[in-house]
C-alpha cells in the first residue's frame, strides 16, 4: 500500500460540487476498505499509516464540503444562530 497522492488531490477548495461529492465518496471507501483489512492485521504499520492518511482525505473532503455547500451530517452544523442542517435541498428534492 502506497502512501501519498493516489490521485486523491488535497487542494479541494476549487472542486465542482459532483467533484468534491466524489473525493468524499473515493476517501471514505479507502477508508472503510482499510479498516476492515486492518481488523485482520492490526499490527500492519503500512496499513495503519494508509488509514491515517484517507482519514484526513475524508476530514479535508468533509470541511471543503461544508464549507461551500453546509453541513452533511446532523453532528456537523456548527451555526450557533441558525440551524442550517435543513437549509439545503433533500437528495429526493432534485439537485443536490
């Protein structure tokens, strides 16, 4: 397992929402995908690293997400004025 780019760019702050919703969809599969290798081998030092690096690729994804477009879980909306987790369409409302 190779640690570094995997095509999986950092500098998500100019991505198209479907590109961004994508990365987040790539990242979070790596994720899942290594964990359940590392349920196996939890001593694997190569896989271990592989999932701290797709963790930040999901944590960079998750706050490129809200920051352009809102919260997308309940636990992330951080408005203290207003609550935003319903100011955005519900994906059966069209465009999301």
């Amino acid at each position: 397992m190779a640690v570094g780019n995997s095509g999986m760019e950092r500098n998500m702050g100019e991505w198209t929402k479907e590109a961004l919703r994508q990365r987040l969809c790539q990242a979070s599969f790596a994720m899942d995908d290594v964990l359940l290798y590392l349920d196996t081998h939890p001593e694997d030092q190569e896989a271990l690293s592989y999932y701290h690096y797709v963790v930040g690729l999901r944590d960079e994804a998750m706050d490129a997400w809200q920051r352009q477009y809102g919260p997308l879980m309940v636990d992330a909306v951080q408005s203290t004025d207003r609550w935003t987790w319903i100011a955005e369409k519900w994906p059966w409302e069209g465009e999301v």
